[in-house]
C-alpha cells in the first residue's frame, strides 16, 4: 500500500461495510480533524477505474469531510481483493474501533460464519457473488447466504466450519453463551433490525424488544425513531408491556414520566414538592442510589490513583487509552 494525498470528492463510500452508523456521533472526530490535517491512521481505500472506495476508514473520511477539508491523505491499495476479505477485514477493523451498533456486530459475525461455511461445501463462487453485490447491505446478504447453505444441503447443526474455527480465524474471543445472547438479536424482523441499525441502542435493549410481539416490536420501534432518547427505557417498556400488560402507547408515557391522555406543563412535570405513596419506598430508593453512588466514587478514585499520564503511553495504545478517558466522559455527561 502507498500513502497518498486523495480529493475527497473521488472517495465513495460502501453500503457493503458492517457499520451502518458511520454518519453519527461524529462531531468529537470532525474536531480533531482540524480540517482534515490531523488524522492518526489513514483510512484505506480500494483504487478503481473511477476514484477510489474506502475499505477501512469510513468514519474518518466523513468527518474529514465535515471538518471542510477537500482532500485526506490515504493507504492506497491498488491490487483487487475478493469480497469475502474484504468484508473480514471491515469486520475485524471495526470490532477494535468504535463499538458496533449490536445488529451491525451480529449480522458481520453472521455473514462470516455462512460464508465460510459455504467457502467449506465449494460454493465460494456463490457467496462471493452475494457479497459483492453492492445493492445489498451486509443485513440483507444474511437470507440470501443461508438460502443457498439450504440448496446445497447445509445443515446448521452439523456445520461444516464451526463458529468456534470461524471465531478463532477471526481472532475474536467469544464464549458460546455470549455468542448466542448476540446474534439473538437477529431473532427479530429484518424491517425492524433496519430501522435499529439508525438508533444508539444496546445490545440487551435490542434483546428484551425481541421478546414482544412483531407487531407491537414495530409499534415501540417508531417511537424510537422518533424518541431515541427512549432507547435507555427499552427493557422498562418492554417489562411494562409483557408483565403489567400495559400497551405500548401506556408504557411509553410511563417511560417518559408522563399519563396518557393528559396535556401536561413543566411545573406538573416538575413539581416543587414529589408526592410519594409510600415513604418507606423513597427511602428505600435514595439508600440504594446512596451506597451506588459510593461505590462509583470509590472506584474513580482507584481509576484516578493508577491511571498512567496520557503522555508516557506509546502508540497505539495511546489511543485506545485516550478513547476509554472519552467514553468515561461522554458517560458522566448522560448522568
């Protein structure tokens, strides 16, 4: 690979990347870009008849982009390299970068278990075909993957790689529980994971919104297009709906702190003076957050103690260091 000064506008990016998140939160980034001149690694691209296609970077290249600069220096890769290391290479670069959306994570880890099961049974050809096509989406690969494993015989319980082989090749580390609570997520209805892929959600909010209905899953996710601040309140909506059966509409007033059906000001919402049912509940609830709150301090200070200064860390873990200090920070900001 040369590094390389490229215009932006001859980068185009790649529906094919695991990531589909690679437009948000990315202000921190476009910032340090200082108009695209700063940048620690450079992103990667594929050179092409016409410009180039980025291979490892996405996010890089949009907030340099952002930051209103009209070229980046790059890794210029110039021989071709086949669609199913291509989509390995995207899915181990990005398992060590920003934390995947969980449906991004358990669709990649998908995609790379079918294709090398159907790399084992001689139908590289055919997978290939499906992951190079650029109109379908790593999410969307999924169905048409497991549908030509069923024409040529794959039996899933008997894999011809196992997830074990495909992990270690990988080199991600996975025990089978932790594994199989992951790509439960896929359990959902692919129109609901793609409307997922466009919310900040965790993985056990993703989980619990599996446990309801189809339709009511879809009812809860159009309110989190519209709210994603509700994200945080998935497992409490989903709880509210399965256990208390409240519908969906009543668990989400509930989540948002409000009642149904009833126009509320600020100061309804925010009265000076909270009426509790019960004292004793209160109590309760201020000791539990009390002896929390003790515990997070207790364990800053330890942070504090041994923390090493930013300065004496050499690359690249230097990085990783200064993103953990980032993600502890936007963390208390949300408190």
């Amino acid at each position: 690979m040369e590094l390389k000064i490229i215009p932006i506008d001859e980068i185009h990016f790649d529906p094919r990347n695991p990531r589909t998140d690679g437009t948000v939160g990315l202000e921190e980034l476009t910032a340090s870009m200082q108009g695209g001149k700063l940048i620690v690694q450079p992103p990667i691209l594929l050179a092409q008849k016409e410009g180039y296609r980025v291979l490892v970077g996405e996010r890089r290249v949009r907030a340099a982009k952002a930051s209103g600069a009209t070229e980046i220096a790059c890794l210029v890769r110039e021989e071709e390299i086949n669609a199913s290391d291509t989509h390995r290479i995207r899915l181990v670069e990005n398992l060590h970068r920003k934390a995947l959306n969980p449906i991004d994570h358990a669709a990649a880890l998908r995609v790379s278990w079918l294709v090398a099961n159907a790399k084992a049974l001689g139908e590289s050809g055919g997978a290939e075909a499906i992951l190079a096509d650029p109109a379908i989406s790593v999410l969307a690969s999924i169905p048409k993957l497991e549908q030509l494993l069923q024409e040529i015989g794959f039996t899933p319980t008997a894999p011809a790689k196992t997830w074990e082989q495909v992990l270690d090749e990988l080199g991600v580390a996975m025990s089978a529980d932790r594994r199989r609570k992951l790509l439960r997520v896929l359990a959902i209805p692919q129109d609901v994971q793609e409307k997922l892929q466009e919310i900040a959600i965790s993985e056990a909010a993703v989980r619990s919104l599996g446990k309801l209905p189809e339709d009511k899953q879809r009812e809860v996710t159009e309110h989190l297009l519209e709210n994603p601040e509700l994200a945080r309140s998935v497992r409490r909506i989903a709880r509210a709906v399965n256990e208390q059966e409240y519908s969906v509409e009543e668990a989400i007033a509930e989540a948002e702190g409000r009642t149904l059906g009833v126009e509320t000001d600020e100061e309804e919402l925010y009265p000076d003076t909270l009426d509790f049912e019960s004292d004793q509940a209160v109590a309760d609830a201020v000791l539990r957050f009390l002896e929390q709150a003790n515990q997070l301090v207790s364990s800053l200070g330890l942070l504090q103690k041994e923390a090493p200064s930013l300065l004496d860390i050499p690359d690249p873990w230097r990085a990783y260091y200064q993103q953990s200090l980032e993600m502890l920070r936007r963390e208390f900001e949300q408190v």
